[in-house]
C-alpha cells in the first residue's frame, strides 16, 4: 500500500489504538471504527506488563520486548499513564520465576521476611506499571495529533468498515462474529478500583490455573485490585461476590487495603485464542485485511509489538 492511503482500523482498545497510532505516524491517513471508544477490556487492564500464557512464544517474546522498550520510553512522560514500579510477584508452591522475569531491572528473588504469610517463593523486578485510563487517553491524543480520526459505529462484519481498500482488524471479542473466529473465546475479568492507603509497590500472586487471582496496583490515588478470570464468559456486569473476594484476597496480603474506599468496579472480557493472531488475507475483491487480535490478558503487553507487525505487512510486505 502507499504511505497515504487510508486505512480503516476496527476497535479502540489498546491494540486497536496502538495500531492506528503506528500506522498514522508512519503517514497513513487513518480511520478508526469502534462501538466503544476506548474498549472496555482495554480500560479495565490493571495493567502490568508480563506476556503471560499466550502463543506464539517465538513471537510473542519479541512482540513483548518491543513493547517493553516504548513503555520504557513513554514512563519519562508521567502524561502517559506510564511509571516504572518495582513490587514483587509470589507464589504459595516453590515456583521457578519465569524467564521474562528474570530479565528485568532489579530482578532479585525475596528472602521469606520480605513474603506475606502463607508464601513460600517470591521475586522482585521493576516494570512498567500502566493507568489504562490515562494511557488510553494518551493514545487517542496522540492518534488525533498525528491526522487520525475515531468514528463511533457498531459494525455488523468487517465489510461494512468500507469503503476502504485496507482494513485492520483489531476487533478483540468482536472478531468472534465480524470475521468470524469460532477459535476466539472470552475470559471474564473484573477488577476493583480503591482509594490508595500509602501504597507505592505492586504485588502479584502466581495462582496457576485458579480462576481466583490476587493482585494490587498502586496509580497515585488509586490501587487496581485484581482479580478474575472466569473461562468463557463475556457478562460485564458487576459481580458483587466475586468483588468481595477480590477485597479479602487483597486484604489479607495488605491490611491497609480493608479500610479503602471503594470506588469502581472494572469489567473486561479477555479475548483470548489457541494462538494470537497477526497475519495478513486479501479478500477476492482486493481489499487488504490485517488481524491483529487474540492477545487473551496480554494485550497490553503486546501492543506495541503487534501494531509494528501490522505496519510491516502493510507497508513492506
């Protein structure tokens, strides 16, 4: 395709946005088309960077770090959203910290003072922390610095983004019906938002496959508590019993937290798939279609990696 030719992206989520961003600095003339602007998944991300359980790995590695190098640059701009925090992640079982872990800055692991009760292996690093919120804002900010526009429509497939001869399908759930992917399927998250008590560190529990996740992340006045991941529901409605747990899990690792006041309750459907997909079809009419969605709870950490995937197919490819 030409440098100017314009480019419809589908969704606003952080993929979606991420990609328009990318393709709209490399001098593309670009639209975005989302029934949600920004997507609610996206908005209600803790968020932390880590490529946790997602496919390709050859892949998903270097989408990561490519990501973890602009989200290193973009901290040096607290307008972003952005702040490089060190916390640790622990596990009740002896687990081996997993090697994106490892290397991080600081990267250590925790003598058994430094563990609340009950754990029995933990590590500490430093990594990009991220208010979805704000960053969300950041990037359609710059989207629309950039010559970028947001139309606010509810698609019925991925034809009805036209007339256009390139689409980029950044969809997330949705691709589920628009392309369709029958492989795609959402994982319920819900996360609640509290009154920060002097918290300055994240804290995060490995629970393997539990649908019960604990963790905490500090953003100035306000601490995301996590979590949820309920396999195949796409309800975002509030579930007040699994916010209970989500406070008690909390609490009983940092008892500050009892005492906050709640503020919101996050809701997202993850949309997650056997493997992630970024790859390029042409329709027989000639129309261009790049899919860039399936992150599952990574796609954040993938963003940037991904949308630099898509602007190689388009431009290069």
């Amino acid at each position: 395709m030409t440098a100017r030719e314009c480019v419809v992206v589908v969704g606003a989520g952080v993929s979606g946005l991420t990609t328009a961003v990318v393709l709209a600095e490399a001098g593309a003339s670009v639209r975005v088309i989302a029934g949600q602007v920004p997507g609610a998944t996206s908005l209600a991300a803790g968020a932390m960077w880590g490529p946790y359980v997602v496919e390709p790995k050859d892949k998903v590695d270097r989408w990561g770090q490519r990501s973890l190098e602009i989200f290193r640059e973009l901290a040096e701009d607290p307008a972003t959203g952005l702040r490089l925090t060190s916390g640790i992640e622990a596990s009740r079982t002896a687990e081996a910290a997993p090697d994106w872990a490892t290397a991080l800055p600081g990267f250590r692991p925790c003598g058994p003072d430094e563990l609340p009760t009950g754990f029995t292996a933990g590590y500490r690093f430093t990594v990009p922390l991220i208010d979805m919120p704000v960053y969300l804002d950041y990037l359609l900010r710059r989207l629309r610095d950039a010559g970028g526009t947001v139309e606010r429509r509810q698609l019925g497939t991925l034809a009805d983004a036209g007339p256009t001869s390139v689409i980029v399908n950044c969809a997330g759930l949705g691709a589920r019906d628009l392309v369709p992917d029958p492989e795609l399927r959402p994982i319920r998250g819900q996360h609640v938002v509290v009154t920060n008590p002097g918290l300055t560190e994240f804290f995060s529990e490995d629970t393997g496959p539990s649908s019960d996740l604990l963790c905490f992340y500090p953003h100035g006045d306000t601490v995301v508590l996590g979590g949820t991941a309920i396999e195949g529901e796409d309800d975002l409605s509030t579930d007040a019993k699994a916010a209970a747990g989500i406070l008690a899990r909390c609490a009983e690792v940092e008892p500050r937290l009892a005492q906050a006041r709640v503020l919101e309750h996050r809701i997202g459907a993850r949309p997650t798939r056997p493997r992630v997909r970024v790859e390029d079809e042409r329709w027989e009419d000639g129309t261009v279609v790049v899919h860039n969605y399936g992150h599952g709870g990574a796609g954040v950490t993938l963003s940037w990696g991904c949308a630099e995937e898509a602007r190689v197919l388009l431009f290069v490819k």
